[in-house]
C-alpha cells in the first residue's frame, strides 16, 4: 500500500512510498485511511525539526489527525465495518508514570509516551492502518465529510476541561472569552466557547479570506487590530492562546478581569527575544488570584468530549473550516501553507 512517509531530521525528505500492508493482531483494527489533517507539527516534522522513527526504521509514516472507516473489527470488540473512526494519537510509557497508568497519558510525567506519526509510531497517512480498539474512537456518520477535525477538536476540549478545572478552586462563572489565532485551534476553541455560552472574541492579523465570516458566524466578534483593542472590547475572563507568538502571550496573560486564567495552547519557537515588564506582570497575577496553564495532547475523556462537541455544531460551518482537500499524490501542496488555509486535508482514498 502507499503511505507518506518521511526520514526524521531530514528535511526534503517527504514521499509517497510503498510500505507493506499492516497485519492487525487480535485486539486490533484494520481501517481504511479516509484523510488526514495536515497541520503545524505535520510541518515542523517536515522541515526535519523532530520526529523518529519506529525501533529499526529509518521511515516514518506522518499524520495524527486522522480519519478513517473500519474494514475488520474483532468479534466483540464493540466496532463494525463501516464504522467511522479515528485514532488516537498518544500511548502511555511502557513502564507507566502515575499519570499514564490512571489513563492521563496526555500529562505523562518521564516523557517515555510515543506517538502515532510523531515519535516512534507510524501515522495514520496511509490507504491502510491498524489501531488497537481501546485507542480508536467512533464518530457519527454525520461527521464523514468534517472527521479530520476531531483530533485538533480534542486539544481545544482539553483546553476547555483545564481552564474550568482551574476555575473551579474559586466562584468561577466567566462570561467572555477571547481567543488568539484564528487557525483551526483558534476557531474550535472558539466554538467550544460559543457552546459554553460565553461572549466569544477571537483575534487574527487577516480582514480577509474565510477567518472573518467563519467567526461572525459563529456569533463570536472577530477582532484584526492588534491585542489591546480587543482586550478593551472583551475584557475576558478566560484567553485561550493558540498563536504562540511571543508578545501575544504575555500580552495575554497580562488582559484578563480578575481571576482571570489563560491557557496556551500554541507552542512558541525557540531562540527569539522579548522584553517584559516582568515586575508589574507578576504584581498584576498575584495581586488578581489569575492563572496561567499549558496544555497540550488529548485522553480518551477529550476524544469523547470533542467528538460531542462536533456533533452538536453546525457541520457545513465545520466544512468551511476544511478549506482544501489535497490527494495523497499532490502531498507538497498539502504542505505548502498559504494565507488563506485554516484546515487542509490530505485525502489517502483513490
């Protein structure tokens, strides 16, 4: 079968490549790969930034946002063929850290996890893949055209389980949000807002392209004159940071009301240089009991909060957020941003 598969730490090294069929063991099941989403990690992976291969390959086949339907299920196993899926993407440490053994291998603790088309497993781009049933996930068939964002769903759901968890040591019931970056991230954390019923304001560079009218449809306000407008018209309880550009992050942690709390979910890039007024920020979080968390992957509770989560949503408002669908054959395209893209798909289907 084809796969796309790449040489970890080389960059150019991306390719279609013949790889032999998975043979699933008892537990397991065999799916035939619909799409995946192509995303930030996706790129960096690309670029030769990160990423292994499994023990005793020099390949690996790329793509944890996946979609699939099921070709065999074990007998009992509670999936059918036909049945749409997804894969999750993380395990936990073969000898478990606390968190890893409670089923919170999102928030392993010794960095022993692996990860499907990232660290040490193989992904989900290819016309065939294997998933063990307790990692695979069922979505409704609705979903079929829209599934490739349920992974990117799940890091926003944990987003939203983090920040009330955070809220929670206190009276807590925020009524605006304001969310930074209106990638995919951005837009489902959005959404997961707008579903809580808080006022919504998400902040982008771009006045044009689907980003605007994809928010005000939502009955969220879009904002694209910088952090400080947008903090003096929502004044948030709650930021969601999804850009991880430096000054957007402190920035953000500095405009929430009191007993604000931000999560940042974007991951900033290393080596780059900022001055803050370290001093009147930290006064500002002691002083207004605010919160700052981190959070990043997903468990088996945020794949079924997400795969909620999409249910209820409008599906041809999540169907704008795919806004290209790149064959398998064309994969540098899928890998080729451009200013306008908030979700590109690679479909794996001849």
């Amino acid at each position: 079968m084809r796969a796309l598969t790449i040489l970890p730490g080389r960059p150019g090294s991306l390719s279609v490549t013949e790889v032999p069929d998975p043979e699933p063991g008892p537990d397991d099941l065999l799916v035939e790969g619909i799409a995946v989403g192509v995303c930030g990690t996706d790129r960096e992976i690309a670029a030769g930034e990160y990423g292994s291969a499994p023990p005793g390959r020099d390949r690996l086949v790329i793509g944890h946002e996946s979609l699939g339907r099921v070709r065999h299920a074990p007998s009992g196993s509670g999936f059918s063929p036909g049945d749409l899926v997804v894969g999750v993407v993380r395990r936990p440490d073969p000898e478990p850290c606390g968190a890893c053994a409670r089923g919170e291998f999102d928030m392993c603790r010794n960095g022993r996890y692996t990860e499907r088309g990232i660290k040490d497993i193989d992904g989900y781009a290819s016309e065939l893949w294997r998933v063990e049933t307790g990692y695979a996930v069922t979505l409704d068939p609705r979903l079929a055209d829209v599934g490739v964002l349920m992974e990117p769903t799940t890091v926003v759901a944990k987003a939203w389980e983090q920040v009330e968890k955070v809220g929670s040591r206190a009276w807590f019931e925020p009524r605006t949000a304001l969310v930074t970056g209106a990638g995919s991230i951005g837009l489902l954390a959005a959404l997961l807002g707008v579903q809580r019923g808080l006022d919504v304001h998400v902040l982008d560079q771009v006045t044009e392209g689907p980003k605007p009218g994809l928010v005000a449809d939502l009955g969220a306000t879009y904002h694209h004159d910088g952090l400080d407008a947008a903090v003096r018209a929502a004044r948030p309880d709650v930021v969601i940071e999804a850009t991880g550009v430096g000054r957007l992050v402190f920035g953000a942690i500095g405009s929430t009301a009191t007993y604000g709390i931000v999560c940042l979910t974007g991951v900033s890039p290393a080596g780059r240089s900022l001055t803050v007024d370290a001093g009147t920020l930290n006064r500002d979080i002691v002083l207004e009991n605010d919160a700052i968390v981190g959070s990043v992957n997903a468990n088996l509770n945020h794949y079924a909060a997400a795969a909620d989560a999409l249910v209820k949503a409008d599906r041809d408002w999540l169907g704008r957020l795919v806004t290209r669908r790149v064959p398998l054959d064309d994969f540098a395209d899928a890998f080729d941003s451009r200013a306008d893209d908030v979700k590109v798909a690679l479909t794996l289907g001849s």
